[in-house]
C-alpha cells in the first residue's frame, strides 16, 4: 500500500529523549526533513536515567492501559527486527507488595487477568523455583505477581539506532544547542531561537523537552499540570547474575542493563533527595547505601553490589498522571510529548505524532490524552 503523502516538508523536533528522536525517525521514514536541536548530547535528560520497564502493570485508566499495551507491542516488533541485540530484552516483570494493609497483589492480579492482561500468582517458593536471580524467601504472604509479556530497554542505545536513522535520511540533529524558545508569529508556532541566537524554522514543531514542557507553554499562556520529582536513580558496577527479569518490590526496583549491571529506584528513596536552594541535587550516601541494600535482599546469593553512578534529575510526571500529547489549540503547529512513561510508550508516541503532525490525523488513542484536558 502506498503511504500517504505528508501535508509538510520541514518538522523541528526540540528534545533528544526518546519522545523527539523517536518521532523525528517516524517523520523521516514519511519523507519529512528533519532537524532536532537539544540542549545537550542526546539522551541527557529522563530518558538517560530511567529505569525504562516496558509495562502496562497494575491500575490505571483503560485508555492509558490500551495505550501502554500497543507501546509493548511496538517493541515486540522491534524485538523481531532486531533479534539477539543486548538492549531490549523482555525476561518479564515481577512484583510483590509489602506485608501490611497496603497488599493489593490479590486484587490487581484478579484486575490484570479481567483485563486479559497476562499475569501469573506465584508463591514465594514458586518465584525461587521459575524465576532466576530471585530469593523467593523475601516474597509476602500475598504473593508475587508476574506479568511474562514485560520486559526493559536501554534507552540510550535505541536514541543512538533512531539517530543514526535520521542522520541517514538527511536529517539534522544539533546538540548542545542550550535552551531553546519558541517563536510566535500570528498566533502560530513557526519555529524555535536557541541560546546562541541560532533560529531554527519549520512548518510544524514537538516540543519532547521532558520536564521542561509544562513551563515552556506557561508563557504562551498554555496550562499543563506537572508533578514533576526529583528521581534517583542507581546505577551498580557489571557483575555475573542471573536475573533477567525487572523486579519491582515494596523498597526497591531493579532492572538489569546490556553490560551486566543493574539499573535501581524507589519511592522512598525519591523521597529523600536533597533539592538545595541553588537549584542542585543531591543523593544521601545513606539513601544510596540503602538502595544498595534492599537490593541485595532481593537477589539471590545477596551479591556484591558496588555502586557505578548514582543519577539524579526531574522525573516529567503530569498533573494527573497520565500522558499529554498532541497539538495546543492555543499554539497551532506546536505539538507537545510530556509523559512518565517515555519508555513503554516511546516508539509508539512518536509513530502516531509524526502521523499527526505530517498527514494531518488525529489518533483516537491519543484523544484522552489531549493537552487541552488541563485547561479548566
């Protein structure tokens, strides 16, 4: 079938996360010239310190969970296309919750299988007999749930494949350009200044600048809801183990990494990131030496773990929880990707926004979705 024809000829992506690269790609494969400009190298800001879990697991919205379902699918194919690469690996997610009235495993699991979402109730004894690099002895009495469809990927390794895609259409890709503005004229996007007094022009723009977005439309007047955190992320030295799975578990989570480390987070550690008056982070070297802890209850043999990177920064997280993409009816030929799940949805949010900004559609899947929602 012959693809259509694109409405546009020029498209300024400003963001290299996952969200701009992503949809810079789809927009070179549709024959619209790219160029995507970043304040840093690519991948510097969320998508370089995410766990990057691919899932869809426990409650949300059904339209978010149909959304999240075909973001997984998304990387299946790519999976297929890309057989045996050591950066996306689906070894299944697992979780288990604490042991106390916040145990809900029963109940999403009963929600996950209405849902027709895979998922599996393993004791601990079962976890340590199915799942390698787990002790199943920290297991609840509630039990765990896995979910065998989920798996994880190195994000900054797909930006590079992406970019190499773009470059090799004839796109451009700026880096350490700084911040950039947009520019207004008539009412309508047309372009962005960067902080060297570069401009750049083009028919239709994304602005995919994670945690920045919400303030960057603040003053063209645009409302979106931000919670945007400071996360913590953990980052250990390579070792031999044989976890394959991400572990998700009441204080810690855990994803393996393509040279043999692990990737961890939690909630309460998040919590306990020192934010300084002059706009810095800092991590606790006992909130650090925690995590490393927890982590090594958790993995069978208890290994050796010894911390490579500890990385901190902005985690975007919208006012309501769930994703905002798709033009401003505000700011016409502004579109924006603002979502915590850059990961799981990456592929597929730059697939239907490239077709939105360059064949003129508007997804259904993306309807609730819609910036507008904060406007009120």
């Amino acid at each position: 079938m012959q693809c259509p024809k694109p409405s546009i000829s020029t498209a300024l992506i400003i963001g290299g996360g996952i969200f701009g690269v992503s949809t810079a790609a789809q927009l070179s494969r549709i024959g619209v010239r790219v160029t995507l400009i970043n304040d840093g190298p690519l991948g510097n800001g969320a998508s370089g310190r995410s766990l990057a879990w691919l899932n869809t697991a426990r409650r949300r919205s059904l339209p978010y969970h149909r959304l999240r379902q075909a973001g997984i699918e998304r990387y299946r194919v790519l999976a297929d296309r890309n057989p045996g690469v050591s950066w996306l690996s689906f070894g299944g997610g697992l979780t288990w919750d604490a042991e106390d009235d916040s145990n809900e495993i029963a109940d999403v699991f009963r929600y996950e299988r209405d849902l027709g979402y895979p998922a599996e109730l393993l004791s601990g004894d079962e976890v340590s007999a199915q799942i390698e690099g787990v002790d199943g002895a920290q297991v609840t009495s509630a039990g765990a749930i896995l979910n065998p469809n989920e798996g994880w990927v190195d994000l900054p390794s797909l930006i590079d494949q992406l970019a190499a895609e773009v470059r090799a259409a004839g796109g451009t890709i700026v880096t350490d350009a700084g911040r950039a503005d947009l520019i207004v004229e008539d009412g309508r996007c047309t372009g962005a200044r960067c902080a060297d007094g570069r401009t750049f022009s083009a028919d239709k723009l994304l602005l995919a600048t994670g945690p920045a977005v919400p303030a960057t439309v603040a003053e063209q007047g645009i409302t979106i809801g931000d919670d945007t955190p400071v996360a913590l992320l953990v980052e250990t030295h390579p070792l031999a183990h044989p976890l394959r799975a991400v572990l998700n578990t009441p204080r810690v989570a855990i994803r393996p990494t393509p040279d043999g480390a692990f990737y961890l987070d939690s909630g309460w550690s998040e919590e306990e990131v020192v934010v300084h008056e002059d706009g810095t982070f800092e991590a606790l070297p006992s909130t650090v030496s925690g995590l490393i802890d927890e982590a090594r209850k958790v993995l069978s043999g208890a290994p050796d773990l010894q911390v490579k990177a500890v990385h901190l920064g902005p985690k975007p997280i919208p006012g309501d929880g769930e994703p905002v993409f798709g033009e401003l009816e505000k700011l016409p030929g502004c579109f924006v990707a603002f979502s915590h799940s850059g990961a799981t949805l990456g592929l597929l949010a730059g697939e239907l926004l490239a077709e939105e900004m360059a064949l003129e559609l508007r997804h259904p899947l993306l309807d609730p979705f819609r910036p507008e929602r904060f406007a009120s």
